[in-house]
C-alpha cells in the first residue's frame, strides 16, 4: 500500500505543479521503503478548482489582516 506523507503546491511555467512524497507498506504493515517522490502538473478542471479553493482560503482567512 503507498501512503501519502506530504504534498506542495507550486506556480510554474506550466501550470499548477503538485510535488508529493509516499511512503510504501506490506500487507503487514511494515515499511517497504519512504520519501518517495513524484509530481505532476495539474490539467483536470476540477482539480484546478479545488487548488484554486485553497488558495483563495488561506488568503481570506490566514493572510487578512484584522
């Protein structure tokens, strides 16, 4: 089983660039191998908008000033 242990969103030339880690398990649990990683640049609409959705709340809730 691969798990998920980080993932970054990055502006690039391309487009949206999502670079993540993993980490690989056996069936029993034990760690096969970690920091694996990958990326890839994000094209599928619904995808784009759920990015775009993040940004837009940590802008209006964690950058406002009060």
């Amino acid at each position: 089983m691969k798990k998920v242990t980080s993932f970054t969103h990055l502006i690039t030339g391309e487009g949206n660039r999502i670079a993540y880690t993993y980490s690989e398990l056996d069936s029993t649990g034990n760690l096969v191998s970690q920091n694996n990683k990958g990326n890839f640049v994000a094209v599928d609409p619904e995808l784009v908008s759920h990015i775009n959705a993040i940004n837009d709340y940590i802008n209006k809730n964690k950058l406002q000033e009060v």
